[in-house]
C-alpha cells in the first residue's frame, strides 16, 4: 500500500528500477526525472512527501525554492558522491532537510526516508501549535475589544466571520490532520480556545465561568481536566 510519493531529481537514472520496485513493497512510490525543470512539473501534478536531489543539478539554492514553492515544507535530501560529503555548500544545508551518498541503497534510503517522515511530521505538529496558540491570543484579544462588545445577532455574526477567516488561514496546516480526525481534533481545539478565553475573563471562578457557558461545574471542571488547561493562579 503506497503511503507517501518520493520525488527523485538526478541524471544518473540507472540505479533506480532496482530502488523504485524495493520502495514500492515498502510503502513508497518513486517518480524519477533528469532536471529540475521537468522535477518542477512534477511537484505542480503530485503532492510529493520527499525529494532527492543530486548536488550536481544545484549550482544555488534558487532550485529549491521552486520546488517550496510547488510543494511549501517539501523535505529536500540533497544527493552527493562520498568525496563530497565534507564540501557541500552552507547554503544548500541551510533549506535541504538532510543529506545522503551515492551511490543509493535500499537500506539506507529507507531508513532516510522513515525518519524524514517522521521529522516533517513533528515539524508539522509544532507549526499547528504556534498557529492555534496564536489564534487563541489573537481571539482572546478580539473578545476583550471593541469588536464584540455588541448584543445579540451581530455580535453572533461577527464571531463567525471571525472564526471562519481564522479557519481558513490555517487550512494548510488543518490538513496534517485529515483521514478521519480533522473534525474531531478541530473541535477539540475550539472548545480549549473557548474555555481557556472564558476561564481567563473569569479570572478563574468556575462558577462563573461554567454559569457564562452554560455547563455544569462538574463538566467543567472534568473538561478542564481532560483538555489539561492551565488556570489562573487566583482559581477557584
């Protein structure tokens, strides 16, 4: 079952039938090319979750940015011969992910490709956070402004125009999060914003708070332990 694609960009194109039949039984599905232009291409039709690139294609990083800009975050594994492995230029390591020797074997590959994986994923994992815990600040503040000191439906229609423009700037990364547990891990989110928010503006009472939500204490109190919400020191 073919898990995630790899893009490989070199002109030596010989060693390769081998590598794409053995990383196919593993998960892998590979699409060689001899050059960055038609590598381009590529990026613009696949959604690709690696790249190997051999040095001798990159005379600057102006390459590579093309291919972030097809695919943003593409782990980049730059390619070199062994007499190599010292020289590679600090501005290539600066936007590759990692680097490997040729010429390539399945076993070493796999084991780059596993943990590359694994890296862009908590990478990931931590670009999400940064984003929501920004949206919380962010959404704290709009609370507490002018915006929504209003009554009734329009201050209704602001929260949702709000919350919709916030959404939608986090679809790239909301994504991570697909096959199955986007709505649940999103709801999870809203609700530790809105308790967080709430709990803050309470300084705390949870009586007040859980009366403004309209939710017994007993949930509340449960929510904050399953959410594991950090309260103001003055909580009660």
């Amino acid at each position: 079952m073919i898990h995630a694609k790899v893009l490989v960009v070199d002109q030596d194109q010989a060693s390769y039938e081998t590598l794409k039949d053995e990383l196919a039984r593993r998960g892998y599905e590979m699409h060689t090319t001899t050059s960055m232009t038609s590598a381009l291409t590529l990026a613009g039709a696949h959604a690709y979750q690696a790249a190997f690139v051999s040095l001798t294609l990159l005379p600057d990083c102006a390459a590579l940015d093309g291919l972030h800009a097809e695919i943003p975050d593409l782990p980049v594994i730059l390619m070199h011969a062994p007499e190599h492995a010292h020289h590679i230029p600090p501005q290539m390591l600066g936007v590759a992910t990692n680097a490997i020797g040729k010429p390539l074997a399945i076993g070493p590959v796999c084991l780059m490709l596993d943990r590359t994986m694994e890296l862009a994923s908590l990478r990931a994992q931590v670009r999400q956070q940064r984003q929501f815990w920004y949206l919380a600040q962010e959404t704290a503040a709009e609370v507490a402004g002018p915006e929504l000191e209003v009554e009734g439906t329009r201050t209704l229609v602001r929260l949702e125009e709000m919350l919709v423009r916030r959404l939608r700037a986090l679809m790239p990364s909301l994504e991570v999060l697909g096959q199955g547990s986007l709505h649940r891990a999103v709801l999870s989110y809203v609700e530790k914003l809105l308790l967080t928010v709430v709990l803050h503006e309470c300084r705390g009472n949870q009586v007040k708070a859980s009366s403004l939500l309209g939710i017994n204490r007993n949930t509340l109190r449960k929510k904050i332990h399953d959410l594991n919400l950090s309260l103001p020191s003055n909580t009660r």
